[in-house]
C-alpha cells in the first residue's frame, strides 16, 4: 500500500472516492460490536479471541 500510495496517488484517491459514496449511500456499513462499560470483561474476551469484525465499543451510558 505505501509503493502504491506514494506512486499511484490517482488509483488512491479514486479509490477513497468510491468508498465514500458507498458509505453515503449506505451500501458499505462499518461494523462494530458495542458494549456497555458494565461489560468490559466480554468486550476484552471479544479482542482476546479475535472474534469480532470490526471495532469493539464501549458505551459509558
């Protein structure tokens, strides 16, 4: 990624263009796994066992 970021800066920026109109057009959702912080211990097991897809969130309300 960096040879072709640094060497092919159209293909970059076309390509961060696409993936911006499919989040806007809600064809592309980000994924993620929320938690309460009462829950920490479950959303550490979810990291430790690499089980999620995505971003793993703790929620304090």
């Amino acid at each position: 990624m960096g040879l072709v970021s640094r060497e092919r800066t159209e293909l970059i920026d076309q390509r961060r263009a696409e993936l911006w109109e499919l989040l806007a057009t809600g064809e592309l959702r980000p994924q993620h796994i929320d938690f309460p912080l009462e829950e920490i211990d479950n959303a550490i097991e979810v990291i430790e066992t690499r089980s999620n897809l995505g971003r793993v969130v703790l929620r304090t309300n």
